[in-house]
C-alpha cells in the first residue's frame, strides 16, 4: 500500500515501513532517471573502448555494472530511510561485489599474468556508477574522462616509448618446414628470447608455421625484419593476440 501527502511519503512493505521526506521524495520520482542513464552512458562508453579492443569486459558488461552500483548506491539511502545514520550500508558492499568480480577477469597464463587492466577498469566503473547514484555528475563524467584517457593515451605513450611488452602472433609460410623452423629460432636468439611453442601445418606444398612472441614495438620490428630476410621464408603475416589486459 502507498500513501502520498504532501510533505512525506510511506512505503508499507512486509514488516517493514520506509519513510520519505519531501526531498527524497522529489529525488525517487525526478533525479532517478538522470542518475541511471548517465551511469548507463558512461558505462557504456568505457565498455565501447574495452569492445574495440576486443577485451572480455565490452559494452554490455561495464555498462550493468555502472548502471547496477548507481542504482545500489541511490537505494542505499532510500531504504536506510530518513532517521538512519547509515545511508551507505548498502553501497559500502559495492566495491567487494566488484572484487570478487574483478577477481574472475586475471588470468595466469605461463609465465603472465593477464586481465588486470580489465579488472581495474570494472572496479573504476564501479566508482563512477556509484557516483551518479549519489547525484555527482560532474565528478563522474570527469572520472570517466580520465579512464579512457588512461585506457588510450597511456597505452600508446607506453607503446611509442617501448615500455609496453604486446603478444602478436607471427604466421610464417614457405616450402620447408625444417629450414624455416630453423630461421625462426635464429631470429629468436637475437633477440635473446626463448621460443617456447611452435604450431606446424601444410596446405598442400606450402607450410605455415605459427608462434606466439611478447615483445616491445621495436622488438617486433626488428623480428619482422630479420625473418623477412630469410631466404628460406616466403611470406610473413603478423596477427594482434586477443588477450585481456
């Protein structure tokens, strides 16, 4: 049952009466739809970079979860109710939630760890939905600035100054699978780094032989060069590796 007057109102649900004063009541029926669709919008545009890069966490992922903790984070105060000294029970609980959620983006790989990027950047989505919920928009849509700015411009910055090691995965074709394989691990050891693991096939005459290398910008530069010196190689294609970070 819901009873409407002038300067309050009260929600009866089953053993358990919520009270709101005129304010909160202007907040519930007005600021809430801004509050969730801007979450939403930044969410989903932090999500759109993470989708371009072909990461795990896309659109759709850190859109909820944006939209989820400003909604957590707006009913926080909501259900404490007028006279409670704690409004942010519930959104306290927010950012553990998002661990645990974070927790299942990293990955060991070998000898790497991967999907950090991906699990802080859910957890700064978090703060940013929460900040919505509580009505600072301008402290949001800053924040949300500074992580694609993060995501991109520091990103490149580390790859033009050769600080950013990047998995690419090299296909190299030619008509003899020993000689290449030899050439490969040549390059490999002048570069001082260990080939680890070789995947062998044949389209009739012709042979690919494919392998995975972490490196630097110049360091993959200057592996496409020396294998495209090989006599022994025909043709080198070079594939960016799909792996969260």
């Amino acid at each position: 049952m819901i009873a409407s007057r002038s300067t309050a109102m009260t929600i009866q649900a089953p053993g358990h009466m919520l009270s709101f004063n005129a304010v909160e009541e202007a907040i519930l029926t007005g600021g809430a739809a801004g509050r969730l669709l801007l979450a939403a919008l930044l969410g989903g545009m932090i999500g759109l970079d993470r989708e371009y890069h072909h990461k795990p966490s896309g659109v759709r992922t850190n859109l909820l979860i944006c939209f989820g903790s400003a909604l957590f984070t707006f009913l926080s105060a909501v259900v404490a109710g007028e006279g409670s000294t704690n409004k942010g029970q519930i959104a306290s609980n927010i950012v553990q939630g998002i661990g645990f959620l974070g927790a299942g983006l990293i990955l060991h790989n070998r000898d790497r760890v991967s999907g950090l990027t991906s699990a802080a950047t859910v957890w700064a989505v978090a703060s940013i939905g929460m900040a919505c919920g509580a009505g600072l928009y301008i402290p949001a849509v800053f924040s949300a600035v500074l992580v694609l700015v993060a995501l991109e411009g520091v990103g490149v910055l580390e790859r033009s100054a050769n600080l950013k090691l990047y998995a690419v995965i090299y296909e190299v074709r030619g008509p003899d699978a020993v000689k290449m394989s030899t050439a490969i691990l040549h390059a490999m050891d002048r570069m001082k780094r260990r080939l680890v693991h070789l995947e062998q096939d044949n389209i009739g005459e012709l042979n690919r032989i494919n392998f995975t290398v972490y490196a630097t910008r110049k360091g993959h530069d200057q592996l496409q060069a020396t294998l495209n010196a090989s006599p022994v190689i025909d043709e080198v294609l070079m594939f960016p590796h799909v792996e969260d970070d």
